[in-house]
C-alpha cells in the first residue's frame, strides 16, 4: 500500500512472503527512513552490506545508493519513509548530523510500541484527503526521528564480508 502526498513525502508498506525480491539499485533526493515491522532482509547501502532485522531502522541520507536482497528471507514487512530534507530545518537539523552517524539504528525493544505507533499514525494520516496532513505528517516525522536520536542504543552493526 502506498500513497502519495507530494514528490518529496512517500509512506509505504510492503510485505514479501516465500519469494526472492530484489530491488535494483537506486538513489533519492529525499531522505529514506526504512522500518523492519517482522523478518530480515540484507541492506545494501553504498559499498556496505547490512543484515536488518526486525525492530532495527535504517537511514539512508539523500543521494547515497541502496537496494534490498530478501533472498534469506521467508517473510518479511517493513515501513518505507520517504522525506525532503526541509524537514530538518532550524534546531531539528542536529536529528540528521545524530542519524547520519550510522546507516542501521537500533533501539531496545521496550520503546519498540512507542515507535510503531508513530509509524501507524503517519501510515493512517497519509491516506487522509485532508488539507492540514502535510503540518501533521511533518509533526509525527519529527517526533519519530527525536525519539530515534533519544533511544538509539551503540550496537555494532552487521556488515557482511
């Protein structure tokens, strides 16, 4: 499912069950901001390989190409976020120096419930027709990323050889 608000802003979900999916290499002019909700797939992002997990976010800075392999992977679904980088105006520009620290964040799995529920609210505000979602949207943005910055915990990622 995905909807469309303007060409800097995307939510999506997707689910990938019993098959090899792999996207091709790509690169945006928006920020990606990419949410394991169950599985694992393996992240390429630039010249590193990740193996992402359920609960682990992965940032991906405007400009820096990636793609997916599923091919370890019976099931997966995540939620896709796609944002300008106006969103990080003014004090919120200290959130993108902390995300573009690492490509995969993590967060201990009590604030998990907090997290999705944000993502929910996004997911349901972008299937909204209504003419103030785009200042909400930007909102629930923000407030996921602060409270990615605030609960991000130091744990090595996996990059295979």
């Amino acid at each position: 499912m995905e909807y469309k608000l303007a060409k800097d802003r995307m939510v999506s979900r997707n689910k990938v069950k019993k098959k090899h999916v792999v996207t091709t290499i790509h690169y945006h002019e928006e920020y990606e901001l990419y949410y394991m909700l169950d599985g694992n797939t393996t992240y390429f992002i630039g010249n590193e390989i990740y193996s992402v997990e359920k609960g682990n976010f992965v940032f991906i800075p405007k400009g820096i190409p990636h793609n997916t392999d599923s091919q370890n992977c019976r099931y997966n679904e995540r939620i896709l976020l796609s944002f300008s980088e106006d969103i990080f105006e003014g004090k919120a520009r200290s959130l993108l120096e902390q995300l573009e620290m690492s490509r995969i964040i993590f967060v201990p799995d009590t604030h998990l419930p907090q997290l999705e529920e944000i993502l929910f609210k996004l997911e349901a505000e972008y299937a909204q027709d209504e003419k103030e979602k785009s200042i909400l949207l930007d909102i629930y943005i923000l407030e996921l990323l602060t409270l990615l910055c605030r609960y991000r915990c130091e744990k090595k990622a996996h990059i295979q050889e």
